[in-house]
C-alpha cells in the first residue's frame, strides 16, 4: 500500500490516528470555548502547534511519533481537568452495576507478597510501551508509521470513552467496598505513588493499559515476535492486576477487548 512505502515517496497526509486527535482536540477546543473555559486557549494552542507539525512533516517522520506520543500524554493528563471544567457526568455507578452483573464484585485483598507480583506486572506496562515507543523511533520511516497508526489509534480511542464515560477507578469511587487496605511492600508502594502522581480521575472507561498492551502484543507478533515472548507474560499479569489493584471494573477489560478486536480486524484487512 502506498503509505507503506518509504517517507521520501509518500504523500504528505493525515493518517488515521492524526486525524483522531486533531477531532478530540478540536470537539475539546469548541466545547471550552463555549462554555468559556480559560483551558481553550491551552486546548487551541495544542491544536495549532500539533496541525503545524503535520503540516511541515511527511507521514512516518520521526516527529509525528514524537508529537503523537505528546499528543496522547496530553489528553490522558488533561481528561480528568477537563471532564469536571466541562461538567461531564461521571459513570461509575453504572459501571460497578454492569459489573454486578457479571458477577459478584471483589472486596478482598491479597497477600502482600501476591500484591507486589501484581503491582510488578501492572508497572511492566510503562516498560512495554516505551521500549516499544524508542524502537520504533530508531527505527524507518515505514515500520514508524505502522505503529504510529495502530497504537496511536487505540489511544485516540479510548480517550473518547475517557470524556464520554469518565468513571473513577473502583477504589476511588467506592471505598466502602474496599474495608481492607491493599498491603504489600516496596513494588507495591512504587506502583500507588506512581498511579497517585499521574494516574488520571476519571481512566477507568475503557482500560487504555489492556487495550495498548493488546495492541503491542498484536504488533509484535507479527513484526517483533521476541519481544512478543519477553512481554507476554508480564501483560498477562498485567490485566490481572487491574482488577486486583481495584483499578478499574471488568467491564472495563471487556469494552478493550472488544475494542482490539475491531481495531485488529481494521488493520488486518487495511494490510491486505
């Protein structure tokens, strides 16, 4: 396909996951201002120096993988600011109700020992996106843009559902639920002072760690299979803990399912 061609020969366009975010952006942006938010002017600023940057660069050029990854960290930082500024209705009642059912909720705790393999697994997924992220980065014009518009896509996706149903983590919204701590030791308390500096309010809708670690594991295997192999397990362990750590409901790890799924057939069928 033409767009997988080298950088020098292809036309300079938007791809899909560019164009997802200039929409995010851009709904973000109309909403603020209307509502008279001071954030537009952030939101627009964004907007403008990120379109510049398609502007001025060819697809697969390194600084649209820069500037995605930037655009994504923006989003995911600013969601939860921008929910409450923008008075979107928080879902996690509904959430915890589909969960309920499926199945009864979890109220306990494990070993501390068992929370630390988990809170392990749950961090691996910051070890997998960005070893992946510089890979690609060292990599060509070709290989960065593929990954650009599978990843980047699943991200802009589920920041969709992060603004149209924010939903706190269980352990937030329901702490009557949860009568004993989660304990365990220095991985343990790694992992909640990580999640308590930068994890977003409202990140539960749908789990953007399982759904971008499901679309790792799909990228490599067909492209990097031993990365595949060192990074399976830790994710498997990884999608575990976020219904163990309390951090987000099953419906959750449903709708990324779900999602990769449809993700992974839209790019199959765009490959062939």
């Amino acid at each position: 396909m033409a767009e997988f061609q080298e950088a020098g020969g292809m036309m300079r366009r938007v791809s899909v996951h560019e164009a997802l975010f200039l929409v995010i952006g851009l709904s973000l942006g109309l909403q603020s201002a209307l509502v008279g938010l001071g954030l537009s002017g952030v939101v627009w600023g964004f907007l403008g120096v990120y379109g510049s940057i398609l502007g001025f660069t060819a697809p697969g050029d390194k600084l649209r993988l820069l500037s995605a990854y930037g655009v994504a960290w923006a989003l995911y930082a600013g969601s939860s600011v921008l929910v409450e500024k923008l008075g979107i209705p928080l879902r996690h009642r509904e959430l915890l109700a589909a969960d309920s059912l499926l199945h009864q909720p979890w109220t306990g705790t494990l070993p501390a020992g068992a929370n630390d393999f988990f809170s392990a697994g749950y961090l691996s997924y910051h070890v997998y996106l960005h070893w992946a992220c510089v890979d690609a980065l060292l990599r060509g014009p070709t290989w960065r843009l593929g990954f650009s518009r599978q990843i980047f896509t699943a991200f802009g996706i589920g920041f969709i559902g992060y603004f149209t149903l924010p939903a706190a983590s269980p352990a937030q919204a329901f702490p009557k639920l949860f009568p004993q701590a989660i304990t365990g030791g220095l991985i343990t308390a790694w992992n909640d002072s990580i999640n308590a500096a930068m994890a977003a309010r409202y990140d539960s809708f749908p789990s953007l760690h399982v759904l971008i670690t499901l679309m790792l594991l799909g990228w490599d295997w067909r492209r990097f299979r031993g990365r595949f192999w060192v990074m399976v397990l830790p994710s498997l362990v990884m999608i575990a803990s976020t219904v163990v750590l309390r951090l987000h409901y099953t419906v959750d790890l449903l709708a990324s399912g779900i999602l990769f799924v449809g993700l992974h057939a839209f790019f199959e069928r765009e490959r062939t």
